[in-house]
C-alpha cells in the first residue's frame, strides 16, 4: 500500500484546450493535459511546479459543452507588438460547465497547500475557477487491471480503449533568460479518454484507493 494525496476541485467552467489550433474556432480536449495539471498545482504551492517533483493521476468528468463569442485582438510584430491593421474578429471559444476533477499525486507533505492554497487554481483560462472540495490523505494498492476512464494515458497499440488522440508535450521547462518563453519536455501521443469512455486496462501504473477508487498514476520519462 501507498499513500496518496487525494484533491477534489469543481468549478463552473474549464477550458482544457485542444493546443496547436492558431485559426477559427476554439475547442476542448476531453480531458485536461499534465502541463496544464502542473500549472494548476504550482498555482496552489505559489511557485513553478516541475514534472521531476511529483507523480499525478486524475479524474476528470464535466456535464455539458457549449461555446463563448468572444473578441479577439489580433496583434503584430515590427520590432515590438502593435495592434494588427485589420483590427480585431470575432470567435467561438468552446468550454466546459461544471467540471469536477480529483487528483491523486505522490506528495503527501503538500496536503496543507491545498487546505490552504496560495493562489486560487483555475482550469484553462483565468476566469475558469476552480473551489478545492477536500483534501486528504488516501492508501492506494497497485493493481494490474483498473476501470479507467476521464483521464490522459501515453498512447501504446495494444490500449484498447477510445478517446481522443493528441501529440503534446509531457510538461514545460521555464527557460532561464526572462521573457525567452518556455520549452516542452518530452513530446509523445496521449490519449485523452472522456469520462463517459471506459475500460477494463492492464498497465504498470494502475492503483486503487480503500474506497475502490481506480485511476493510471502517470511517471515522466
């Protein structure tokens, strides 16, 4: 058996966006990535949260989609950032109403930063808040076969479940020289499987709670 810290969040909105769509609408992964997992984790601890610190494995499940109209500034460069001459547009942005997602992550010495957060979590864009339901301290026992679903797994041939299919990055390093952006680490195809999408799965990284909770704890390699 091992322990776990064991976060719920729920929310009105989320916004786990579908990355490298730069034209026309905007749209959502079923699930959220594990960059934007550890954004949201750093934003708790008050400070950048690296891949290398923890282990997570999540749940995440929504009720309904639906889609903002909103306003976009278009922008360019000539040397520096000036309002692009064609002025701005407008563009459907897609979101998820009432998002609940529980955590498990191998720190259980961060418990108090999520009783007591340093700043307030949000999934997706700034005004997509997240409320921590509870914390706590959970036992898990490594399995070999889980009902998985709502989650992001490495995507192998012989994973036979269905969801939605996406190369990105594991996570993010902050480059060293201010305003230089940052760099992906370790991009891979992930399977992004929704919440109403489940299956029986064999895999190393399989664990179950006392309250037969299962979920894939993900490891970065």
């Amino acid at each position: 058996m091992k322990n776990f810290l064991e976060v719920q969040f729920k929310g009105w909105t989320a916004t786990p966006r579908l990355p490298f769509i730069l034209s026309g609408n905007a749209v959502c992964m079923p699930t959220p990535s594990y960059s934007m997992l550890l954004g949201m984790i750093g934003c708790c601890l008050g400070r950048i949260v690296e891949a290398s610190e923890v282990n997570i494995g999540f749940q995440y499940q929504y009720d309904t989609t639906e889609n903002d109209l909103e306003t976009r500034h278009r922008l360019a460069f000539d040397g520096k950032l000036k309002p692009h001459t064609k002025g701005t547009d407008a563009y459907l942005r897609e979101f998820h109403i009432n998002p609940v997602l529980t955590v498990w992550l191998n720190r259980i010495d961060w418990l108090d930063y999520f009783k007591y957060p340093i700043g307030t979590p949000s999934l997706g864009r700034s005004q997509d808040l997240l409320k921590i339901e509870k914390a706590k301290i959970v036992k898990g026992q490594s399995i070999s076969k889980a009902h998985i679903r709502g989650c992001m797994m490495p995507f192998f041939m012989d994973l036979k479940i269905s969801g939605q299919l996406v190369q990105i990055a594991e996570a993010y390093k902050e480059n060293e020289e201010i305003g230089s952006g940052r760099t992906g680490v370790n991009s891979k195809i992930f399977i992004s499987i929704p919440f109403q999408s489940s299956s029986n799965i064999e895999h190393e990284n399989l664990f179950e709670t006392t309250d037969k909770k299962q979920f894939y704890l993900h490891t970065w390699q």
